[in-house]
C-alpha cells in the first residue's frame, strides 16, 4: 500500500476518541488523508486524538441526533465540501438479560448502533464522492454469531450487517462502495466502560482466547488495516462485504 494511498482525501470516523476509531482516523492520517473529522461525545478525548496529527479535526457531536449530523456535515463543508470515506465506528455494549431489560439501556444501544449511522450517512450522502465514496461500518461477530445476555447489542449488530448489504446494493448505481467488519474480542476500553474491573477484563481475555482457535484475542492494530483496505481505490470490486476478524471463532 502506498504511504499517500487517501492523499488529498477526506475523511469521517465516528467514535474517533478512543479505541478502534483512533487507531483508524490516525491510520487513514498516516495513509495521506488531508483531513480526517473524528466525532465523539467527550471532546477531551478527540483533542487528544487531533493532538498526534495535523490531518486530525476534532468535532464533538452526538450522531444519533439531527444537530450532531449536521455538525459534522458542515466540517466536511469547511473543508472542500466533498467527502471520500465515512467510517461508523461509534458503537456500545451494554449487558442485557432478557428477564432484566432496562428501556434505556435498549434505547442507548440501538441509537448509538443503528440510528446514529442511519442519521449520518443520510446526511452526508449529498456530499460523498459519486462516484468513488466508501462507507466502511465497524459491526461484530455478534451480529451473525450472538451469545446469551447480549441480545439488544446482538439485534443491533445484525442491523448494520442488513445496513452494509441493503447501502450496498442502493448505492452501487452511484459508485459508492459499502462494506463492514465484524471483529470479535478485541482489546479496548469498551470492557471497563460495562463495569468491568482490570483483573476481570484479564480474566475474560484468558477464558476467551481458549475458544479462539488462533489462541488469542484481537488488538486495535488487527483491526485498523481491514478498515483502511476496504476504504482504499484498490478495493473498487468491493462492496457489500462483511469481513469477520475474530481469530476462528466462527468456526466452532
């Protein structure tokens, strides 16, 4: 891959702050990108994402909401006006046993997971490149593959595996390519933000990567590489893919 694969590109990453989204948004940086708008509830956190490289615009914005959308589309506006690559990274896990459903917690789950990008790319779609625009969602292995206690994230996640065909397929007259990840364990700090002390999360990691066949648990730094290829010119027959990253855990 060349070192300015998205030169002069722009480029948006939801849930830019932390984790998997500013792995990617300094990758899609490093990779040439000019701009790379990151959004995100806790602008402390984006700031310290945009401090690391100048290509990094920090927007703080709710995306499940209109005003957070138009946020964001009036940064891509600022800055040329066209948009290359939308990447919905802004996801949550919540803990939901059926015979202790919380309202909100449902709420919380399909907002952040499903309204949020639904909002979003309905909003920045007059803006995508057409053709050439790529729309890359960050799913789960949840999403085809569920386990007890976990059906709210579950349903969400095979929402956006339906989103990532149904775009697909709606867009591909446009040149707009559209395609996901699925990762399974990988280490963030989306554990402890579910209550999870340190020796739980290692304890959880030490259960899990027994029934990875691989042997262990995913890093932000297997992730970011699949986000970026699939974004990337090279990748144009591309579209409609749902790509699993979960060490073999499918195959079991």
């Amino acid at each position: 891959m060349s070192d300015k694969t998205f030169a002069e590109q722009t480029v948006v990453v939801t849930g830019g702050g932390t984790g998997i989204g500013r792995a990617t948004a300094l990758a899609f940086a490093e990779l040439g990108a000019s701009t790379v708008i990151i959004t995100g509830r806790r602008p402390e956190r984006l700031a310290e994402v945009a401090a690391l490289h100048p290509a990094v615009v920090p927007v703080t914005a709710d995306v499940t909401l209109a005003a957070g959308a138009d946020a964001v589309a009036e940064a891509v506006q600022a800055r040329g006006g066209t948009l290359d690559v939308l990447v919905h990274n802004a996801g949550v896990f919540r803990f939901s046993p059926l015979d202790a459903l919380d309202a909100d917690v449902v709420r919380e789950v399909l907002d952040i997971n499903l309204t949020g990008p639904l909002l979003l790319t309905g909003r920045l779609l007059p803006l995508l490149r057409s053709p050439g625009g790529s729309i890359v969602l960050v799913s789960s292995r949840a999403g085809h593959n569920p386990s007890p206690g976990g059906s709210v994230y579950a349903a969400s996640k095979a929402a956006v595996h339906s989103l990532t065909r149904s775009w697909a397929a709606e867009l591909a007259p446009r040149g707009i390519r559209v395609n996901a990840i699925a990762p399974g364990f990988v280490r963030t700090d989306a554990y402890a933000a579910n209550g999870l002390g340190p020796e739980q999360v290692a304890g959880l990691f030490e259960h899990v990567k027994n029934e990875i066949p691989l042997g262990r648990v995913g890093d932000v730094a297997d992730i970011t590489p699949w986000i970026t290829r699939l974004a990337e010119p090279a990748s144009e027959l591309v579209t409609g893919q749902i790509i699993t990253l979960d060490g073999g855990m499918d195959l079991s």
